[in-house]
C-alpha cells in the first residue's frame, strides 16, 4: 500500500492482515518513495486544536490600558512666594496628589491633592518657610494603572526686611494651642510700614501682605475659615474702612460708603454672624459749644451696601449718658476701641468698650437704649470670684481686646491705665440685679502696658492674651500656667488671633487630617 490511512479497524483473512478505512477517514500522509518513512504527527492539544468553527473571525480583544503618567508640571507663585500654585497635567483622567518638601528640613511636608479624575488638575500649597528650596512632586492616584511621579523645585524669597519672627517657649508638659498666629506687625505703633503677617508654631512667618500706607497698627483682623476670608479694619486712618483679603486672591472686598475719605475707621472691624460687617469710626460730639471725639458704629450688607444700624455716642451725650470731657480725658473722653455684635437669650446687643472712660457698654441695637453700663459710681455691687462683695475698685478701668463668651459674659484685657498692673479678667454681668462677677483673673510680674492689648478665648481652657507691645502668652485658666510665649525681638504688634493646624496652610506637620491622608498616597509620590 503506498499510503496509510488514518483511521482503520483490522480484520484477519487467510492469514493476511487488512486495514479497512472507517468512514469519515482521510488518508494519512506518508512517503511516496517505498524506502520512505512517514512523519511522526504531533498530537492534538488544546493549544492547537481549532478554538472555533472554520471560517470564523477571530473576536476583538480589549486593549490594555496605558498607565497614566504626568506630561507637564508649570508652578506660579502666590503673594508671598511661600504660597505655590502647580498646573498638572496628564495622558489621561486619574484623580492627583502634590508635595513639597523642603530640602533643608524633610519634616516640612506641604501636600495637596485633587481628587477627582481629570487629564489636567490646579493645586494649591501653602504656608511654606520662607527663604527655603523644595522638591515639588505630582504623581497620579488613580484609578489604575498609573505611572510614575515628576518633580520640579520650588524656591521661596525671604520676607520684608519689615517682618520679623517671633521666638517661642512651649511648656513641655501642656503644649501650644494651634499653630497659626495672624497679627498686624510693625516696627512700632506709629511706624510705616505696617503688615499683615501669619506666623507658624516656630515663629517664622509664613504669610503676609502690607498694609495701605498711612494705617496704623491698631487694626483687628479675624480669619473666617468658612470661606478662607480675613476681614479686617481700623487703623486710625479712611484706608482701615472693612476690608475683605483672600491670601490667594488678595483683597475681594472695601467698604466705600459715602464720605469715606474723610472717615476715621479705628481700632476695630468684624463680620458678624449674619454676614454683616461692623465698623467703628469717629464721630465729633457736640455740647455746650465744645466739640470732641466720639464714635459711631455702623452695620451694612456687603452685598447691597445697604447701612441698617447707625449708632453715634452724641445720643449719648444727649441723653446724658456720656459727659463731654474734663480735664483728665482731653478731647477723646470715652476712647471706643473694640465692639461686637452677639446675638442673647434676650436679644442683640452691640458690645463696646470705652477705655478712657472706664466703662464697658451693652446695646440695644434695636432701640438704640443702653441696656447696661459697666462703671465705678453707677450702682453696681462687684463681686469677686468666692462671690463676695470685692468693691467697685476692682471694676477694670481701661480696656481692650474683649471677647464675648455668652449672654452678658466677657473676657476682658485691663490695662489698668491707673494702676501698677496689666492683667487679663473675665466678668459675668447680671443687669437685673445689678450684679458684676469677676470670675477670674491673672497677670504676672512686670506686666504693665497701659494702651492695646488683647484677649481671645482658645475654646480649651486657655486663652490668649496681648500685651502689645509685648509678648503673646497662653495662659491655663484653670492653673495661671503659662503654657506658650511668643516674643517679638524686633518690632510690636496689636491683637493677635490663634488658629488650628488645619486652617490657613497645607502643611502636613501641623495637621493631623492631611498627615493621615498623605501617609495614605505617600507611595505614589516616592
């Protein structure tokens, strides 16, 4: 036979042996020289058995999906320079995290990331140490696959030879409250130029922005961490009318109502819980023939300019609730410099502390009446903290920087124009009964500063109190215990204000959210 076939079945006759082909057999192939040996065929395997019927295409395979990587990194610098912008882009829509690390202190970790998946994401990182060079990376996040991290460097400029930093002492055992210090600074209270300034907990300034020439230092300035805004004002000058300052943006916002140019805005500006702003500004009394300064307080809608609370201290006056000066308090009798709006179980009332008068004011600002007047000589039993009776002398007699902590219930910063001391207070005041209770009360050696100063509730038990000039001490309630100071060698400030690691800046040390978020991408930036 010159070719075998494939399939077969044997049968057996006269001794020969015959292959029958089974039907649906095909010949094997085999030699076609008699001396020729056939193949040896492979067998039949998974791997080469036919996946599909004959003639069938082949189906579509899914592509493998490219990793993500970054194409560009573009920064730009905020106003100062420790503020950083960073334009990434990618090949792709993946959500994106940033750091900066300084070179000369690895702790210094700023961080942001955008979490939404996008081929081209904006960050924005803040609050870095001036005069210093980071290593910026940006790295994809997901969702996968995604490439590897791209750097660039980041150096920032020194500040104003103006700004200085503070030097910081931390009780070891209490620790400080917070980390960010905003306050205005200058060389001095009549010196140009003054600044805006936020420090960090090591006392390096982090942020500032200069102030309009011809303010004075003794301005208020309060971060609102609902929309990233400060709002400040005073300043002894028609420049301090409230104004509104994005740290990215710069000012969003000045009051010009009518007249403004011949204004002075002092002391004094805030927004009130119900978004209005409040302004404290001078205003010339009258009696007599004889003419000296008072001051108004006003409240306006920044978004209509519409001005629905006026109140002038010549109603005062008038109602001889205010005498015209004498010859202790010159032509600035009553000397406003703070208020504030707090909304009571009976009411609004408006806060105002008169220093030079040595009084401290609730109003009606509905009416316009006094609902009480806080004073030696007006009829007040005061009561110390045991609750027993402690005399009037014990009344503060010029103030600044109050605080409202409830209904009639306030922290005071005594001068004590006409005393030996300077000392933090906090009073609880009961009208009806004509009651006023020091509930506490601290100073300690040497502390005597008879003009500013200031006091601001920490929420913890502690508070902050200004000397200014002079050192920023937290003080523990509680025990009297110093827990942190801050020292200006250079220069003064006025009212500082103490925030959480989590507000202002991006900085990883400072706040325990983003330290634990970081940790979390960390591996996609290395």
């Amino acid at each position: 036979m010159r070719r075998l076939l494939t399939c077969a079945r044997e049968c057996s006759v006269g001794g020969w042996t015959i292959l029958l082909a089974a039907p649906g057999c095909t010949p094997a192939p085999g030699p076609t020289d008699p001396g020729e040996k056939a193949p040896v065929q492979p067998p039949v395997t998974s791997e080469t058995a036919p996946l599909r019927p004959p003639g069938t295409p082949a189906p579509e395979q899914d592509p493998v999906p490219a990793p993500v990587e970054v194409v560009t990194l573009v920064t730009a610098a905020g106003d100062p320079d420790t503020m950083v912008e960073i334009a990434v882009t990618l090949t792709g829509l993946a959500s994106v995290a940033v750091a900066c690390i300084s070179d000369t202190e690895r702790d210094q970790i700023f961080f942001a990331e955008s979490a939404v998946p996008a081929d081209a994401h904006t960050l924005r990182l803040s609050g870095l140490l001036p005069a210093d060079t980071y290593t910026c990376t940006a790295a994809p996040t997901g969702p996968p696959p995604v490439g590897p991290a791209a750097s660039t460097i980041w150096i920032t400029s020194p500040p104003p030879e103006d700004v200085h930093p503070f030097t910081v002492l931390i009780n070891p055992l209490l620790g400080m409250t917070g980390a960010w210090t905003l306050a205005p600074h200058a060389l001095g209270l009549f010196t140009d130029p003054d600044y805006l300034v936020i420090w960090g907990p090591d006392g390096r300034p982090r942020w500032w922005t200069r102030l309009p020439d011809g303010i004075r230092m003794s301005i208020e300035a309060l971060y609102h961490t609902e929309d990233d805004v400060i709002v400040w004002g005073g300043g002894a000058s028609p420049d301090g009318r409230i104004r509104m300052h994005d740290l990215w943006e710069g000012e969003l916002y000045a009051w010009a109502p009518d007249g403004w140019e011949e204004t002075t805005f002092h002391h004094d500006a805030k927004r009130i819980a119900d978004g209005r702003l409040l302004t404290l500004e001078d205003q010339q009394n009258t009696a007599d023939g004889d003419t000296w300064e008072g001051f108004r307080i006003r409240a306006h809608d920044p978004t209509t300019g519409i001005v629905d609370f006026d109140f002038g201290s010549q109603t005062l006056v008038e109602q001889g609730i205010l005498p015209p000066p004498d010859s202790t308090t010159d032509n600035d009798p009553y000397h406003a410099n703070w208020m504030d709006w707090h909304e009571t179980a009976d009411g609004p009332r408006v806060y105002v502390s008169l220093c030079y008068a040595e009084q401290i004011m609730a109003l009606d600002p509905d009416t316009g009446d006094v609902v009480w007047l806080l004073g030696a000589g007006l009829g007040w039993t005061v009561l110390g903290e045991m609750g027993g009776d402690i005399g009037e002398g014990a009344l503060p007699d010029c103030t600044h920087g109050l605080e409202v902590l409830g209904d009639d219930h306030l922290l005071v910063y005594d001068n004590g124009l006409n005393e030996t001391s300077s000392n933090a207070q906090e009073w609880l005041v009961d009208p009806d009964a004509r009651t006023a209770q020091r509930m506490w009360t601290w100073t300690e050696p040497d502390w005597s500063q008879w003009y500013l100063g200031d006091i601001d509730d920490l929420g913890n038990g502690r508070v902050l109190i200004t000397k200014a000039p002079g050192p920023l001490v937290e003080v523990e309630k509680a025990t009297g215990v110093v827990a942190s100071r801050m020292e200006l060698p250079i220069g003064d400030t006025y009212r500082a204000e103490r925030y959480a690691g989590c507000d202002f800046f991006t900085a990883v040390k400072d706040c325990p959210e983003l330290a634990e978020r970081y940790e979390e991408v960390r591996a996609f930036l290395e």
